[in-house]
C-alpha cells in the first residue's frame, strides 16, 4: 500500500471541514486546532488552496470559506456521477412527500461521506452535514455491504434482512443519540473526534440494526436506507430517511422503506446500474 502524502491528506482534510461548514469561515488558529495541524503546514495549505481559488480568504476578517474552484470541480463531478445529480433531486422529492429529512451518501475510503440532503431538518433527525463523514464499521452501514463479498464484523441475518427487503432499518432509541454525538463531535473537531473503538463498543450495547421485522410491535426508527447500483452491481449510493416519529408499526416502516427502495431502483434504472 502507498504510503500517504502528508500534505495532500491534510489538504482533504482542511476541505472535508469547510465543506462541512459551508455557511461558517474559519480563522488560520481556528482551523489548526480543529483539524490538529500546526499554524505554519496549516497558513501554508491555505496558502495554496487560495491562490487555486479552492478557498477564498475575507480581507478585512482574515477568515477562509469554499472558494469559487470548487464549483467547477463540483459540477464537473456531477457530469461524470449522473447518479448523484438524480439522487440529489430524489432526496429533495422525497423529503416534501415523506414529510422527512433525506441524507445521499456514498462509501469514501473506509467512510460514508454525505454527499446531498432533501427535506427540512427534523427534531428527532440527526445532525448531518454535506461533506461530513463517518466511518464505515458495523453496524454502520449495512446497506452498503449487504451485498458485498466483504461484510465481516456485520450481523448475517440482518443482511439476509437487507437483501431481501432491499432496505436498511436502523432503530432510534440510545444509539442514535450515540451516532449523533459521534457525528457532532467528527464534524466540529476532526482531530478531537471520539475514539473509533469507543464508538463501537457504545453501538455495540444497543440493537441498532433490525433484521426481520415484528407484526405485532412497534419501533423507533431512526433511519431507513436504500441503495442505488452501480454498473457494476454493487452499491454506488445510498438514500437514507431520517426523522421519525415515535413509535411506528412494522406495516408504516415497510411503506417507507418500500418507496424510498424504489426511488433507490429508478435511479439505477436511469444510470444503467446493474441489480446485483
């Protein structure tokens, strides 16, 4: 395996943060200790980043944001991921006819990076950002490895649930508190994010993931996830529903889960992706 650039991992780094933060600026002091990189490699980034017009720095504030570059590399992006465009406008179709928030992510590496969001923010939602990213380890992210030949450390019989359905539930209750924190903490202070282990041992003591579902009770839901297929069968992006209400009967959380499962297949449909 290569070894990393330093430099450059620290420059994705500096821009998943800002993009995280699209509405907020940043002083030099405040993005050194944020992303954990000492002032003079981080005013050197900077530096660069803002002469390539990726950041654009205020005169009088000496604050950074997103620079106009990024715009381009972005809508040249959307050109060659068709599937991100059409995702995009699923999510925002979804969230006004579910009354829900929708979140579009995609697998980055070894995390899921939020790429898109539809619908207003809900009370019980949890705190996402476009351009966040969480780390793709079970249970997280059982819709992206349901169907991959590499799910170790992923309950079986939840995927088999996957599979069949063609949706992901996630339950509410304490682990989406945990999630939401975890998020939080990754998205304000990368370098001060909580411990990976420790995430997984706290999700670990809840049941976050549901296989079969139970006629005969209800659920807290936290989140209901389905994939879009890419050409070569394997899962490109996911549309997740986020915001419930409390309490839902098994029959509600399959309705949802059916429609978001389709507009999931329509996209793939449209993009030429292959049902695994």
């Amino acid at each position: 395996m290569a070894r990393p650039a330093l430099a450059a991992t620290r420059a994705i780094a500096l821009l998943d943060f800002l993009a995280a933060h699209p509405t907020d600026s940043f002083t030099l002091s405040d993005l050194s200790e944020r992303l954990g990189i000492n002032v003079a490699s981080t005013h050197a980034l900077l530096g660069v980043l803002t002469d390539a017009g990726y950041l654009a720095r205020h005169p009088r504030h000496r604050t950074y944001t997103l620079g106009p570059s990024l715009v381009a590399v972005g809508t040249a992006a959307l050109e060659r991921h068709e599937a991100i465009d059409l995702a995009r406008d699923a999510a925002r179709d979804l969230g006004a006819e579910l009354d829900l928030e929708v979140a579009v992510t995609a697998v980055a590496g070894d995390d899921i990076v939020f790429l898109a969001r539809g619908g207003d923010h809900r009370a019980r939602g949890i705190s996402i950002h476009v351009g966040q990213r969480v780390p793709l380890v079970p249970p997280i992210g059982s819709v992206f490895v349901a169907w991959s030949d590499d799910a170790s450390g992923y309950d079986p019989g939840v995927l088999a649930a996957v599979r069949a359905r063609g949706y992901a539930i996630a339950l509410e209750d304490d682990a989406r508190r945990v999630l939401g924190d975890a998020l939080e903490h990754i998205a304000e202070a990368p370098a001060r994010a909580v411990a990976l282990d420790e995430l997984i041992a706290e999700l670990a003591q809840h049941e976050y993931q549901v296989g079969d579902l139970d006629a005969a009770r209800t659920y807290d839901v936290s989140m209901v996830s389905a994939p879009v297929f890419g050409p070569d069968g394997g899962v490109a992006l996911a549309l997740t529903l986020i915001g419930f209400e409390q309490g839902l009967p098994a029959e509600r959380i399959a309705s949802y889960g059916e429609r978001v499962r389709d507009a999931g297949l329509v996209i793939t449909k449209r993009t030429h992706g292959a049902l695994p």
